[in-house]
C-alpha cells in the first residue's frame, strides 16, 4: 500500500465560544480595522428576534470610537441563491461597507462568503466564479482577502463559519456550485449558544444530521489524515450525545454549546479530507432540484448510502462505531458492526423526529429519472463516481413510489 505523504490541514478562524460571546463582536471587527459593517441574516432571524439581539450590541458602542453598523441585509434565500449574493454584494457597495457580519445557518454564512468573494474579485455576478460549478484555489494561488469577516453561527450544522467551501446554488442551471478558497472563511467565528435556543426541533435535529455527515464522511474519506480523524471522530462523540438532548430540549445551553463546537469540527475535518461524499453528492442534487433543505437531505440519505456504498465504511468500521457508541467486540465481523451503525443512525433518525424518506416532497416516477442524472453530475461525483445502478437503487429507498 502506497503511504500518502502530502496532506494540507488550516484553521484559519480564530474562534470564540460561550453564552453572550457576541458582545465581542464591535470590539473585535475594531481589532480587525472594520469601520462600516453591515450584518447579513434573513428574514426567519429577523422575525425570531435573533437580529436585533446582534444589532443592538453596536449601539451600545461609544460613539466614534467603534465600529459603525451602517446597514443591515436579510433578503437571503435557501440555499445561498447566486441571485442573494449579487443582490447583497449591490447592497454592500451602496453603503460603503468595509467589514461583513454574518448572522444565520449555511445559507446565510455561505451567501456572505460569496460576497466577500465577489468583493474581492470585483464580480458583479458570483456565477462567473463558478461557470463550470465548481472552483478550487490554493495558498499560495490563493491568498488573502483583506475584508475583515465575523460570522456568528445560529445552527450547529453546516459548520460554514469556518469552511474554505461556500456551496452556491446556481438558478439557471438548477445547480449547486462550489467556491474552495482556503481565504473565504470568516477570520472570527462567534460560538454563542443563546442564538440557538429558539431553533425549532426539527431544524436542530436536520442541521444536527449535517454535522454528523460532515464527520463521517471525512472520516470514511481516502484523504483522512490523524488530524481530520481527531476533528471527526470527536465531532461524532459529541453529537451523538448532544443531538438528542438539544432535541428534547432546546435551552439546554451546554448540549447547544457542544453541539456548535461539533459542528465546526466536523466540517474542518470534512473540508481537509474532502474526496469521497457520496452522501452530499446525493444531498446536492435532490436538494438543487426539490428545495429539500440540506440537512433533512442528509438526514434521509446518510444510513442508506452506508447500507448501499459499504466499501467506502467498511475499513474503519470500528472506531465509527466506538465513537457512536455502538456495541462491538473482536469476534465481530466489519459487516455485522456496519449493520449495527446503521441501525443506530436510524435509531437516531427516529429519536430527533427526523423522516427516513421524502414521502412528504411527493416525488415521481419522473422526478426520480431527473435527479439520477442530477447526482451524477454533481461536483461531488468528480472524486467518487458512482453508477446508474447503485443511483436508481439508493433513490427507490428514499422516494417511495409505486411504479405502475
């Protein structure tokens, strides 16, 4: 077996955790040399409080010697739309903003991502970054985007304060796309689990099964290294304890703390191992065609790609099931414990409230033909294509149809 020699491992944002950690933030966009921020969120935040609990914190800076709130932005739609993202860009410029306040879940901390892009590139339109969906760049091509960036975080799922990934869905071709640039992320990201507390149960659960993917496929990957192995396995640890208990209970603070910690985790882990995800890869496409959020996509997707795809598990079976807490001993066959893994991602599926299909999407015969394509030609089939066969067969275990 060939030893892999190069690897790459940066986490670039610094990170500050704890209830009310975001009465840092003036202070902290002052460190960064921000004078005119404008704070991005959408409109769900607005109406849940969530924005003026940020916004407030400005107006109780003294007056000329911090940084100034100069606008605030929430037409940001699911899915970080490039239509948001240029619409936000326009917005920007129109009040002078030197400095960008993410406030929100992936979509909102994504479509920011790609206004600090586009910021630093000069586009007007982010889909001339991504013609062919998806970009790469490294350090040193890639370098620094001198926009100081906070983003704060209201869902323990996509873990997109810190990603080098902002995944940009594309109208017209009914595509998500991919933006890599190590520079992209925020420089801080704000842990403060206060913001999270009024997130429905069904969103925490779905935004939970993100995370967890996020783990497990980086820690499945061809590309882990001990570093992602350390990020994802804890990342698995903490939510199989704490998904359930922020489930049952939304203001338990310390299981909404843990579980924002492992989010965060889990993508690092996820970005720096990045290859093989055929369950994104699925999650994209049935998502980018059907608005099926990311996570419950995820969610539904997860133990069933496992069941489908063993090979891609099978190697490291055991430690994934420690970490899950998954009953195994040494006269256990990999097989068997992979069988019990699924079991317990169902088990956990159930427990969250979370479906184990798209019955209530109403997808056809039709529809299912349409999205076979659409998963093979996703990015994310790039690195781990998969056939015709093994896409049809996963899709009829999440589309109950009856085919006449």
């Amino acid at each position: 077996m060939q030893t892999k020699t190069l690897s790459q491992f940066m986490l670039r944002s610094a990170i500050y955790s704890g209830c009310n950690s975001r009465a840092l933030v003036p202070d902290l966009f002052r460190g960064l040399g921000a004078k005119r921020v404008v704070l991005f969120s959408d409109r769900g935040l607005e109406k849940a409080g969530v924005v003026e609990k940020v916004a407030q914190i400005f107006e109780l800076t003294t007056h000329g010697t911090g940084p100034e709130l100069v606008g605030t932005y929430l037409d940001i739609a699911q899915d970080a739309e490039s239509r948001s993202v240029n619409e936000a860009v326009r917005y920007a410029k129109e009040v002078g903003a030197d400095a960008l306040l993410a406030v929100g879940g992936g979509s909102v901390l994504d479509t920011v991502k790609g206004v600090k892009y586009a910021l630093h590139k000069g586009l007007t339109d982010i889909k001339e970054a991504i013609p062919g969906g998806f970009l790469y760049e490294q350090f040193p091509k890639a370098n620094h985007i001198p926009i100081p960036h906070i983003a704060i975080p209201t869902t323990a799922g996509t873990g997109s304060e810190v990603s080098p990934i902002a995944v940009i869905f594309n109208e017209d071709i009914q595509m998500k796309g991919n933006i890599i640039n190590p520079f992209i992320s925020a420089d801080i990201a704000v842990l403060d689990p206060d913001l999270t507390v009024g997130l429905p149960p069904a969103i925490t659960a779905f935004t939970g099964f993100d995370a967890l993917t996020h783990a497990i496929e980086a820690f499945a990957s061809p590309n882990a290294t001990a570093l992602t192995d350390a990020y994802a396995l804890h990342a698995i640890r903490l939510i199989e304890k704490n998904l359930p208990l922020v489930v049952a209970d939304g203001s338990n603070v310390n299981a909404r703390m843990e579980m924002l910690q492992a989010s965060l985790m889990g993508i690092t882990a996820f970005s720096f191992a990045l290859n093989a995800i055929p369950v994104h890869n699925f999650a994209h496409a049935y998502g980018a065609l059907f608005r099926i959020p990311h996570g419950l996509a995820n969610a539904v997707f997860l133990p069933v790609v496992m069941e489908y795809v063993p090979s891609l598990y099978l190697p490291k079976i055991k430690e994934l099931a420690d970490a899950l807490r998954v009953e195994n001993d040494s006269t256990d066959d990999s097989s068997t414990i992979l069988a019990r893994v699924v079991e317990k991602l169902r088990l956990l599926q159930h427990k969250t409230g979370l479906p184990s299909d798209f019955t209530e999407y109403n997808l056809s015969e039709e529809d299912l033909q349409k999205v076979s394509l659409a998963v093979a030609k996703d990015p994310a089939a790039v690195s781990f294509p998969m056939p015709q066969e093994l896409i049809r067969a996963v899709g009829e275990r999440v589309v109950p149809i009856s085919v006449k």
